[in-house]
C-alpha cells in the first residue's frame, strides 16, 4: 500500500478513557455490545470481528478539536453515535490505508475552517474496488485541503450519518 499523504485520526486514547467513563452526551455508556456485523470502531479505525467487546458512545468530534486549539465552532458542535471498544486497544495500524473504504458506500468529506465553522464538503461514491476506493478518498481530501481556509475534514457514511474519522491540515 502507498503510503498516505494525509493521516486519519483515530479518537485520542486518553479521549477514548474518558468516554468509556461518560460520553460527550454525559450518559454512562451501556453495557458492552457483541457485533457480529463489522461496526466501525474509531478507536482502532477498522471493522469490529466476532465476539470483540464493543460499546455505542456519543461523541463530539469538532468540540473535541476545538478544545485543543482555541477554536470556537458555535452551533456547528454536534454529537453523535460511535463504536469503540470497551477497553484499550492497539490503535489504528498506519499501514491499513483509508478506513471504511472498501464498501462502495457514500461518503462526504465535510470541511471546516479554524474556528470550526463548515466551509463546504464533498459527496462521493467509493468504488467497490479497495485500491481505487483508497485513490478515490485521497483525491477528496487532495480537493478539500487545496483550499486554504480548510484546517480539518470529517468523512462521514451518508446512510447514517455517522463520523468516521477526521484528517488534520498537514
């Protein structure tokens, strides 16, 4: 596999204590879940497999960010659904590409500038086609950062709406 030229970012592992503690919505998170379906997992990047304990937290992927660097998103801060395990794991392997790449499914690459506020996004149909897929997501994130004012992007499943993973400006 190529190496990327722009990294996708897992939740934080000190993120992932806190919200194994209490989500961004302030639930205690339910008891563990056994998915036999392939959830997506954002603590790891990559699809859950049989008889892995995992949990459905909320999560507030632009207000997390923006804590970190001063920025102040206003009503464009959101919480949603995501997967994690329910305890530590070994992290994304950097040598797995894009994740949630391999489905055919649509994705939409939604910018933000740096005070968190959209600038616009993209939608794309993944080819089924894993190499192409991977090419496909490189050249949306090529497009979404030729725009100066873009300091992250969230790519998000169109079908639920669900954030995947953010990538960072270089």
């Amino acid at each position: 596999m190529t190496p990327l030229t722009r990294q996708p970012l897992a939740i934080a592992p000190h993120v992932l204590d806190e919200l194994r503690e209490r989500d961004d919505a302030g639930a205690v998170p339910a008891a563990p879940v056994h998915d036999m379906d392939g959830a997506p997992l954002r603590c790891c990047l990559r699809r859950s497999r049989a008889g892995e304990r995992i949990s459905l937290v909320a999560y507030a992927p632009l207000r997390r960010w923006a804590a970190e660097v001063g920025a102040h998103p206003g009503a464009y801060d959101e919480v949603g659904p995501v997967f994690i395990h329910t305890g530590p794991c070994q992290g994304p392997d950097p040598e797995c590409g894009y994740p949630f790449a391999e489905t055919g499914a649509q994705r939409v690459f939604r910018r933000y500038d740096g005070e968190g506020r959209i600038t616009g996004g993209t939608l794309v149909r993944l080819p089924v086609d894993p190499v192409r897929a991977q090419t496909v997501v490189e050249q949306a994130l090529h497009t979404a950062f030729g725009d100066p004012q873009v300091a992250l992007v969230h790519v998000r499943a169109v079908e639920y709406g669900c954030f995947h993973y953010e990538v960072r400006r270089p």
